[in-house]
C-alpha cells in the first residue's frame, strides 16, 4: 500500500509544483494521474523513488516511510518500484538484454554488474519476462535497433526486474504511435493483475486511461482535483482539469470553475 | 508440438555478454598482439632506475628553486613576449595569405591533376613536422632569431590552415560556380565571385584560430633558437635559474589562456 | 531628364552598410598598424631575409642525396620514438580519465573536485609538450622517460578535457532510469556513462595517438630521447644527408601514422 499525504514540492522559490498532496492506493490497483502538462504529475512520481527530492510530506510505501531515507537505504528501497519512462531511457549502445538485467542492479555487487555476471535466477527471470512481452529473441539486439513499442517492452521488463513492489509509469506512451501506445497499456493492465501489483500511470491520453485504469486522479496545479472511477470522470471533470490550460492569465486563477469559463471563452 | 519443445526451458538458460569482437581468433589475436607489445615496448626502453631514483630530490630541489617565481629580470621577459607576438602576428599574416593560393592547389575539384597532386604534397610535408624540427632546420639556413621562427610559423600555417581550407572548399556549392561559368566568366573570376564569398567565413575564423596557435607555437620555437620567449626560458634551464624560468613558465600560461579566451570570443562573434 | 540623371547618380551601389563598414575599416586599421608596428620593431637584419632563399637553397643542396648508411639506427630510433607515444597515450588514459571524471559538471564529486580537476587540465594544456620535456629533462636526465613523462603531461589536459565534454554532453535520461533501478554511483557511471561515452574515447585517443607521432619526434631535441637525439646530432656535426634520411623517415611514420589511425576510426567506430 502506497499512501502519501501533504506531500509539498517547490524548485527554488517558485510557486510549488506540488501544493499538499493526498493520494492513498491500495495493493493491486492501476491509477492513472492526469492532468495537463505542468500540473505536477512527473513530480509527484519522481518524488515517490526520489528522484525529484520532495520538499515536506511523507510517502509511505507498504510501512516504510520513504522521504526520510539517504544512501543505501534510500538505493535499497528504489530497487523496490519500478518505473517505466516516457523517452524509455535506455541505454541505446548496451544490447537489450544488458538493459533488462541493468534492472537488477539493485542487488548485485559492482564486480558483477561491470562484468556482467548475473545470477542464473536473474538471468532466468529476464527471459521469461522477456518472453511474455515478446521481446526474447532480441536479446543480443542493441537496444537502439528495436522499434519504439518494442522499446518500451524493454523498459517495462527492466521495471519489472526489480521485483517490484510498486510500478511508476511516466507517460509511458506519449512517445509512441497510437496502435502501440494502446499495446503498452494493455501491457501494463495484464502485468499488474498478474503480478498483484499497484501501478501509478501518469497519462495525457484520457480515452486510455479511462479504459485501461481502475481509478483515474486528476490534478491541476499541484492539487487533487478529481479522484474517482472511471466512469465517474465526466465532461465537467475533464474540463476542470485541462479547461483554459492555454490561457496566459491561467497561472492566477485559482477555483477550476473560474478557469472552465476562460477556457470556453478561448474556444 | 515443435514450439513448446522449443519454448520449454530444458536446461537452464545461460546468458553470456556477447564480446566486443565476435571472433575469437581475432579477439585473442589482438589481446596477445597487444600483450606481446606491451612488454617487447616495456623491455625495449633503456630505463635507468638508479637515475630516476635520483631524479626526485633533483625534482624537489628544481621546484623549490623555482618558488617563489622571481619576476626580477622582467623586461627580459617582457622583450621574449614581444618578440614571441610579432612573430605569431607576421606569421599568421603570411600563412593565412600564402595557405589561400595553396589551398586551391590542393582542392580537387577546383584544381587540374597535377596541380593538385603537388598542393597536397606542400600541404602534406608542412603538417608532418612538427614545428620545431621545421625551426631548426631554418636556423640553420637563416641563422638564429626570429626569421627562422617566422618562416617556420608562416610554412606551420600554411600546412593547417591550407588543408581546412582545401577541404572547404572541396565541399562548396557548385552551382554558383556553374552560375558563373554560365555567364562566361574565366578561371580566377570565378575564383573571386564562386569560390572565395563561400569559403571567407570560415578563413577569417581559421585565421583567428591560427593566431592563438601561432602564439603557442612561437614560445616554443623559441627553444631551439628560432627567437622569442622560448629562447628566454632555455637560458633560463641552462643557467639553473628555475626562479626566472617559472616565472616565464606562468606568464605562457596566463597569455596562452588569455589568447585561446580572445581567439574563441572573436570566433564566436563572427559566426 | 535631369532629374532621371539625379535619380541613377543616387543610386550607388555598395557592398556592406554604414556601420558594418566602420567596423570593418577599424578591424583593418588594427591590423595594419599592429603588422607595421611588428615589421618595424621586430629584431630582424634585413639583408638576411633577402637572403633566405637563397640560403635555403644552398641547405637543400647539402642535403640532396639522403645518406642511407645510419638507416638501422634511425629505423630504431623511430620505433623508439613509436613506442614513446604509443605507450605514454596508454598511461595518460589511466590518470587522464578520473581527471575527466571529476572534471565534468555532471559527475564531479563536489566543487573542489571540480576546480582542481579544471586546474590540473588548464595546467596541462597551457604548457607545451617540449616545456615539459625540459623540465623532465632537468629532473631525471636525458633520456625515454623524460619523453613519455613529457608526452603524458601534455596528453592529459587534452584527453581529460575532451572526455570531460563528453560525460558533460551525454543524456541524462539513462543515468535517471539507472538510479530509479536503486543502482549505486559507481554502478550507474558503468551502465550509463561508460556505453555513451566509449565511441568519443576511442575517437579521442586515436586522434591523441596521432599527435603524439609527430610531438614525440622532436622531444630528443631536448635530449628526452627518440629520433630527435639523432636529428640533433646530425645537425650539430653539419651531416646534412643524414638529416635529409631522418626527415624523409618522418614523413613515412608520419604517414603510417594517418594510415593506421584512419583504418582504426573506420573499424572500432
């Protein structure tokens, strides 16, 4: 269980990114995070493994308290959730299967990482994933030879590598064409009812995360704004967290009504 | 019934790093090669262990006679720099001139065969020595000073710039010489109207470039003889008088920094 | 009719605007007055410069034939001059690279790390291969260690500084996915650094090998061993035609040099 509360983050003495954010996700349930660009989404991920340091707020993951953590702790606790990337971040001059096992470089010692020996379970591991994703016969490929959704299976087995216990997706399918993106997705649904294992996806795409996600949670500027199933995220919620996105004057606006109008009135 | 023969993990599946040179005669070829020339190389230098042993109390003794640096002979140093300077400033002038008319030599598609085959061979010699080999040999045609250093710079310059400028202009646009030839224009007008416009840019950057080199080079011309500071700081050496060569040593440094700083600002500027 | 005349005397054409030429005129003024300045003051007797070609004429004919008969002991004195580059790029790899490392704004350990990886670099740079052949010179004695020691100084700043740009430019996203796996430092430089900056390394250090040909053949100049020692030698006892050997060898190595180093780049990159 994922659960992180009043989780606040500012780059410098800018308006923050991140205004006290609530969000509770149960074991075994896919999320999707929308919101326009610059609402925070990217953040609040990163700021779940890390990656992003958060500036005050807990996240706490199956009972461990992650924001406090340093070195080691904060290493073995990353090895934990996965994440899947937007660009998939590959390393493009390794071969795929070195990108797949770099998912186990949380357990290995640096001797075996450099000379890549990893153990025969790892090696197992990433052949069966590779296998269910249907990647298995690129192993010797390098990463930068493969397609872009192929890519992207790579990333997710990488992910899963790490036996994780939570998956972060950061706009998994934004880089790819629209067939593929809706095969990731599907990917990604399958993965974690098999696997029982929560999963947060920030999407753009609001049609994929309607049918692909069990929860849909909105936010805008930094705030919740909308939290519920998906059947229940409507027009209204739609406009109120995208609505007068373009508009200039957006910044100051601060009830999601005020800017629906600014928004229409744009249109 | 082939497929889950070939699906079913039968015996534990290995993976091994697929090595950066797929064939294994070739790969431990090379280790060995590399191996056998590492100690052939190793073996064949005549180290003199007793000598280097010694050489670290020589080596504290030179830096420590060297610090403070003394400053005290300054307008010896100030007289090197100058002469150093007037020799990068006259030999750039020269090899940038002289490295134009080279530089069409050696361009294939705007010189004739044999022409060009000479060009390239000017430009070829001039870049495989280095410049002081190519200063002593003027000093002992021209006499010590700072013609020799001149004359070597101005042959350096021509050897760079020539073959960036040849390449330059192996790759022009050929339709504004094709415009020109239309209009019945001969050899050199085209030269000056087609050629010259497209590759000026990048001559005056090289030009800068060439300068801040010229300077570099001309501290160490200097050494065998060819003028310059670089002479300064080998009478320094030899009279042991470290305090003066370091000195010397840090004044290269700061022009040397300064200069690449002017030389990258100017060719920021005009590009 | 007048005005017509008026009207085509008004249109001149010019080539640059106003201020464009202003600064033009200015830029060749300077020019000018500092090529004036240093052809007046510059300590040269004129009449040698008339002089000179014939001059070096006259010490191309002294060299014309090349004496072959010391042709062994310049071969080996080449391959010395070889093995001093070759082996001095292979160690300044060993102590150019943690320079790079720290050296670079992305991976350097903390600002003092960074400051005295830029110093050690400029330091390197700045003085030039020979400077340092003669303070080598002076501390070990004539001989091939002062040559490699030489070559190594100056091959540093150049290798570190052009490694440093490339860890600097490399993409971060990589090194992002490689922390988030909970990967250590060191493990993340081996799987995300390391594969993006291989191919400039190779292409850095064959370029760096090349150079060092050509610098290694003057370091005997100073007496820090190599074909150098017998160019000097030759010189100093007037042996033009064996001069004129040890300079066509040159231009050989040279060239195999160019040779070997372009089929490297064709098959490691």
């Amino acid at each position: 269980m994922l659960e992180i509360s009043h989780l606040t983050k500012r780059y410098g003495h800018d308006e923050p990114v991140l205004k006290g954010l609530d969000l509770r996700v149960e074991d075994n349930s896919v999320v999707a995070i929308v919101g326009a660009s610059g609402a925070g989404k990217s953040t609040m991920l990163r700021c779940i493994n890390r990656l992003v340091e958060p500036t005050s707020g807990s996240i706490i993951l199956n009972g461990m308290e992650l924001v406090a953590l340093r070195g080691g702790a904060l290493r073995r606790a990353r090895r934990k959730i996965g994440m899947v990337f937007q660009g998939f971040n590959l390393i493009d001059r390794l071969t795929v299967m070195e990108n797949v096992l770099a998912g186990r470089l949380g357990y290995v010692s640096l001797y075996q990482a450099i000379s890549r020996r990893f153990p025969q379970t790892d090696i197992e591991r990433a052949f069966t994933l590779m296998e269910r994703v249907g990647i298995a016969q690129y192993a010797n490929k390098r990463a930068d030879e493969l397609s872009g959704g192929e890519r992207q299976r790579v990333g997710v087995v990488r992910a899963l590598m790490q036996e994780p216990e939570l998956l972060l997706a950061d706009e998994p399918t934004a880089s790819l064409d629209p067939r593929t993106s809706e095969q990731i997705m599907m990917l990604l649904q399958s993965l974690a009812s098999e696997l029982s294992l929560p999963v947060l996806i920030n999407i753009h795409n609001v049609a994929q995360a309607k049918t692909y996600t069990e929860r849909i949670v909105g936010l805008r500027h930094g705030k919740m704004i909308f939290d519920g199933a998906p059947d229940d995220f409507n027009e209204e919620a739609l406009d109120a967290i995208y609505g007068g996105i373009e508009a200039p004057d957006d910044a100051t606006t601060e009830s999601p009504t005020a800017s629906r109008e600014v928004g229409h009135d744009a249109i | 019934m082939t497929r889950s023969e070939t699906s079913a993990p039968a015996t534990p599946r290995t993976w091994r790093k697929p090595p950066f040179i797929a064939n294994p005669l070739l790969r431990y070829g090379l280790l060995a090669v590399l191996v056998i020339y590492l100690v052939w190389a190793f073996g064949s230098l005549p180290f003199n262990w007793a000598r280097i042993s010694e050489g670290l109390p020589r080596a504290a003794r030179i830096f420590g006679g060297g610090f403070p640096p003394s400053f005290e002979r300054f307008d010896l140093l100030l007289t090197g720099f100058k002469e150093s300077l007037q020799i990068a400033v006259l030999a750039t002038l020269l090899g940038v001139l002289l490295s134009i008319p080279f530089a069409v030599m050696a361009a294939r598609n705007v010189a004739p065969l044999p022409v060009y085959f000479l060009g390239r061979a000017v430009i070829i010699l001039s870049r495989s020595f280095h410049p002081v080999i190519v200063a002593i040999l003027f000093v002992a045609a021209v006499g010590f000073g700072p013609l020799a250093g001149i004359l070597t710079l101005t042959l350096y310059s021509i050897g760079f710039v020539g073959k960036l400028l040849a390449e330059e202009i192996e790759e022009i646009d050929w339709g504004q010489v094709e415009a020109m030839k239309a209009t019945g224009a001969g050899y050199f007008a085209i030269l000056v109207y087609a050629v010259f416009p497209q590759i000026l840019p990048r001559q005056v950057g090289l030009s800068m470039y060439q300068l801040d080199s010229n300077l570099r080079a001309s501290a160490v011309v200097g050494i065998v003889g060819a003028g310059g500071i670089g002479g300064t700081l080998m009478n320094a050496f030899g009279r042991y008088d470290y305090a003066f060569a370091f000195a010397i040593l840090l004044v290269i440094i700061a022009v040397i920094l300064i200069s690449e700083g002017v030389s990258g600002w100017v060719r920021k500027k005009i590009w | 009719m007048v005005d017509q005349a008026g009207a085509l005397a008004d249109r001149v054409w010019k080539r640059y605007d106003r201020r464009e030429r202003l600064i033009r005129y200015a830029v060749m003024l300077v020019t000018l007055m500092v090529v004036v300045w240093a052809v007046r003051d510059i300590d040269i007797f004129w009449p040698w410069v008339w002089d000179a070609p014939n001059q070096i004429s006259s010490l191309g004919a002294r060299m014309w034939p090349p004496d072959p008969s010391r042709l062994e002991e310049i071969v080996n004195a080449m391959i010395e001059t070889v093995h001093i580059a070759t082996l001095s790029t292979m160690l300044t790899i060993f102590i150019a690279l943690p320079v790079a490392y720290i050296a670079a704004q992305n991976t350097t350990p903390n600002r003092a790390c960074l400051w005295l990886g830029r110093f050690i670099l400029v330091s390197s740079r700045s003085v030039n291969t020979i400077i340092w052949a003669l303070l080598f010179v002076a501390i070990f004695g004539p001989g091939v260690l002062a040559g490699i020691l030489a070559i190594m100084c100056r091959s540093v700043g150049f290798i570190g500084k052009l490694m440093g740009e490339a860890i600097e430019e490399i993409d971060r996203r990589p090194v992002e996915a490689m922390q988030a796996t909970g990967a250590s430092k060191l493990q993340v430089i081996a799987y995300a650094v390391v594969p993006q900056v291989m191919p400039a390394f190779f292409a850095i250090v064959i370029l760096r090998w090349d150079i060092n040909i050509r610098e290694s053949t003057v370091l005997g100049l100073v007496g820090a061993g190599g074909i150098g020692v017998i160019l000097q030698g030759s010189i100093d006892t007037f042996a033009w035609t064996t001069v004129a050997t040890i300079l066509i060898a040159i231009v050989v190595l040279v060239l195999i040099g160019e040779a070997i180093t372009s089929l490297l780049r064709r098959k490691v990159i």
